[in-house]
C-alpha cells in the first residue's frame, strides 16, 4: 500500500524529469576522433545508421559532427539516457537544446 505522503518515484531513466536531453558530437573533437567513434556506434554499438548514408532521410547535413552526433544520440536513448552512454572516448557531450535546430555545433552547451 502506498501512504500519501510517499513520493512515487518511476523506476528506471527519469531524465524526462529535469527535462530533455541529447547526445551529441563535442565541437572540440577532431574529425579522426569522430569518425572511430561513429564506427564504433554503428559497428560494435549496433546503431542503424542506414539514415545517415547518402540518401538517407539524415544524411544532410553531410558533416561528421552531424552523422557522430545522430548515432551518438541513438545509442544514448537506446540505452536509458545513461551519462555513460554519452561519453565516445571523450567526443561527445549531453545538451539540453534539441540538436535538430542545431545552425553550427558551436551551439551546444558545454
């Protein structure tokens, strides 16, 4: 029985309690840090990256830091918005502003 004066508390990720969060590419990270972790996350990560190849519905804008930052937040919300799951070596980093208005990656809040 649940007394009213018990906060309920939903189990598992409640990142939508502080708010909305992505994962995305770190402006900082160089082109070759990137694309290993971009492997990495449609490789051993199992992402389906089929949406940012040439012709895919992601594909533009054709930049490694849009292609990284898909998977990388692809493979965040698969498993649970965990801060681990946003890590990639050190190239990526949570943002609370949606990356899909994202104009440049020197946007993203560090």
């Amino acid at each position: 029985m649940i007394r009213p004066e018990s906060p309920i508390r939903p189990e598992g990720n409640t990142t939508f309690l502080d708010g909305t969060t992505w994962c995305v590419a770190r402006p900082s990270a160089s082109q070759a840090e990137l694309q290993r972790a971009l492997d990495w996350a449609c490789g051993i990560g199992r992402v389906d990256c089929s949406v940012i190849e040439k012709h895919g519905d992601c594909y533009e804008p054709d930049t490694i830091w849009s292609h990284a930052s898909f998977a990388f937040n692809a493979y965040y919300q698969t498993n649970g918005n965990n801060r681990i799951a946003c890590y990639f070596g050190g190239t990526a980093t949570l943002t609370k502003i949606n990356p899909s208005k994202f104009l440049a990656p020197s946007r993203v809040l560090q």
